[in-house]
C-alpha cells in the first residue's frame, strides 16, 4: 500500500492558531490518503495539541519530525560538543543556524543528551513515532578542506580503539589536495566513487558512517522500549557517504527511510546545492570547468551539466529522482519514500507546475512520498495532483 506522509509547519508559521493547523490537515487528509503526519519540533504547545488530536481523530500517525545531531532554537550547541574539521576548528553551522550546527555524537554527554530528549517526546504522549532528521556529520561540500569532520579528541580515542590513526588521516588529506588531481580524488572519494581507493581516506569515511550507524542504532533500541517508530531523513544516495550515512545498515534500524531527492533544491541536502559546492571547490583548487563537473558526474553518478551556469541555475532534472531511488533499492532500504520538494521557496527552490508533475511521476517506484515544506505551504491543487498521478495503475 502507497505510504503518504507529509511534513508540517516546517515553515514556523507566525500568529498560526490551532484551528487553523487542525483544518489545513483535514482539507489534506479528505484530498490526499496521507498515513503520516511529521510534525516540526519548534511549535507552540497548543498547536501541537491540537494537531495531535486531528491526526487521532482521522487516525492518521503522528510523528516528532526533530533534529537529532544539532541544536534548535531552544537548545543551543555546548561550545564542547563541536564537530572539529580538517583545521581543527569548529565547522559552522549553515548560515550561523542553531538547527544546522552540528555537534560530535562521540562527545561526552551527547548521547545522555539524545536519550533525554527521546524520553521527553515520548512523554508527551501523543506521538506514535519520531522522525530523525540531521542524522548525520556536517556535509564538507561548501569547504571540504576545512568542514570534514570529525577530528575532535573523543573521534581521535574512539577511532584509536579501531586501530585507525585520525591525526594520520588528517595529515593524508592536507598532503593530498595540494593539487587540483588530489582534490579531485578526494572529492571522488566522498562521493564513494574513487578512482584508486585509498586505504587510510576510505577507513575513516568507514569509521564515520559506523559513529552514525551507532547512534541510530542506540535511539531506535530506546525507541522500540518506548514504542515509537522511526523514520529516518537521509541524503539523497549520491550524496551519503559525505555525510557518514550508510543506508543499508541504517535500514536495520528503523522502519522506513524518506531519501532527500531534492533535484533542484539549492539549500542543504538538495543535490544541486551540494554539488555546486563541490564544483566551486574544485575550480579553486585549480580543476577546469569543465574537469570539476566530469568529476561530479562520475563521482555521483548523475547526469550533472556540463556548465556551472546550468547547474546553478536549472539544478537537475526529474530523471534524478527515478536514478536515486533506484539506487536506494541496490542499498537494501526495505521502505522507501522519496522526499518532493513541493513550495516555492526564495532563493532556494522554485519548480514549475510542470517540473512538480515530473517529479511526481519520477516517484513512483517509492513505496511511498513525503511532502516536503510543508503541508501548511503546500497548494491544494498540488495534492489534488498528487493524487491523480498516483493512483493510476
């Protein structure tokens, strides 16, 4: 059966009442057989009430869409639990956003951390699962020089007990991207399609997808205690082994995967966005152009433009969504749903009507979709679509 979930208030509506969040996923429940509601983690308690008590009046499931690896707004970053990158600096968070500041899951207290913010959202009592997103490293693409990560002593300890030498690696990665072909191996590297692999590099993305995979596997066995459910956010599949996840093993430990195939999404996780850092990168480390994008094209698989300009301002084409989600069955995900981007967001994501019915149909060998940014944005006569190209047979 086609699983439909959407995310919602994502967009932090202002002055939004709680009628108002009730009504908006009624009208969308009566258009649209949505499953599961993810519910933003930064709302006003009576709204969040409220739209718990309309997912259980329509019996659909309601799920805590929250950060997991970050701060948010309410809970900001300890200076301590920093992920450090190849500098040895704390990396950024995009845009100086809490909720894009990521902290180092080996650092001590973060995972006494995560168990009490799990135990606060089950005792709420009104969610049947929790979706995790931001379960992941800081990706390296705007800088990966600097923003790979992480180098921090807990990472340095932990890593030695796996007989891996992080101040070895480090010094690896400086004495390989001196020129403009160490750059571009290192890139190919991260994009899990290296030329040659280099034993030392290729251990450490090992050992950063295993400090992801822990964790998950940690949350959702005190998830299971709790029961909830977990849906895990993740890369678009291209785009995983950057950031430290591995998809088949993640899928041993939840019960649905939502793959972020954001073909033109020029914000974090969307493809474009990623890549054309990577591209950027590169060229200021001395690759042409064109030789930059050969190597996004060749590391990731996907039919990338052959001019930054294309990229920058087109993004990728719908082909993207059916290439990644394909990809995602070669990795074992069991249930699959693939994340649209469905609003018009400034600067950041701007589809056309036309674009949006491409995608949608792109989608259909998912088990299912996740509307994207979000349902209290999204126009109705996008879900009455939705419909229309989802139950044909």
């Amino acid at each position: 059966m086609t699983s439909f979930a959407v995310q919602y208030l994502g967009s932090r509506p202002k002055d939004i009442t709680p009628q108002q969040a009730r009504e908006r996923l009624r009208i969308a429940c009566d258009r649209l057989p949505i499953s599961m509601v993810l519910l933003d983690w930064d709302l006003p308690l009576e709204v969040e009430e409220a739209v718990a008590k309309e997912a259980n009046a329509l019996n659909v499931r309601l799920y805590r869409w929250q950060t997991w690896l970050t701060g948010d707004s309410r809970t900001p970053v300890p200076p301590e639990w920093a992920v450090l990158g190849l500098d040895g600096r704390p990396v950024p968070g995009h845009a100086g956003n809490p909720d894009f500041t990521f902290f180092c899951p080996n650092r001590p207290g973060v995972q006494d951390f995560l168990a009490k913010r799990l135990e606060g959202i089950a005792a709420l009592g009104y969610f049947q699962g929790i979706f995790l997103d931001r379960i992941r490293f800081p990706s390296p693409a705007v800088d990966p020089a600097s923003h790979l990560g992480c180098f921090c002593k807990s990472c340095t300890r932990k890593a030695a007990e796996t007989g891996l030498d992080l101040n070895l690696v480090r010094r690896y990665i400086d004495s390989l991207i001196t020129d403009a072909d160490g750059a571009r191996h290192f890139v190919s590297s991260l994009l899990g399609r290296p030329e040659t692999p280099a034993i030392l590099l290729e251990a450490f993305l090992d050992f950063r997808e295993q400090n992801i995979t822990d964790v998950i596997e940690t949350t959702t066995h005190q998830a299971d205690e709790l029961r909830l459910s977990v849906g895990l956010d993740c890369f678009s599949p291209a785009l995983t082994r950057m950031v430290g996840q591995d998809l088949t093993e993640l899928d041993r430990h939840c019960d649905w995967i939502k793959l972020m195939i954001y073909p033109r999404v020029f914000g974090p996780a969307g493809i474009s966005f990623e890549l054309l850092g990577l591209t950027n990168w590169l060229i200021e480390r001395g690759l042409t152009e064109s030789k930059a994008l050969k190597c996004l094209r060749d590391g990731s698989g996907l039919p990338v433009p052959t001019k930054k300009s294309e990229l920058a301002k087109a993004g990728l084409g719908s082909e993207t969504l059916a290439l990644e989600i394909q990809r995602g069955r070669r990795k074992g995900i069991t249930d699959l749903l693939a994340g649209v981007a469905l609003v018009k967001v400034k600067t950041i994501h701007e589809s056309s009507p036309k674009q949006i019915q491409e995608d949608l149909k792109a989608c259909r060998a998912a088990d299912g979709l996740v509307l994207s940014w979000d349902l209290w944005q999204i126009p109705l006569e996008t879900i009455d679509a939705i419909h229309r190209i989802w139950d044909k047979p």
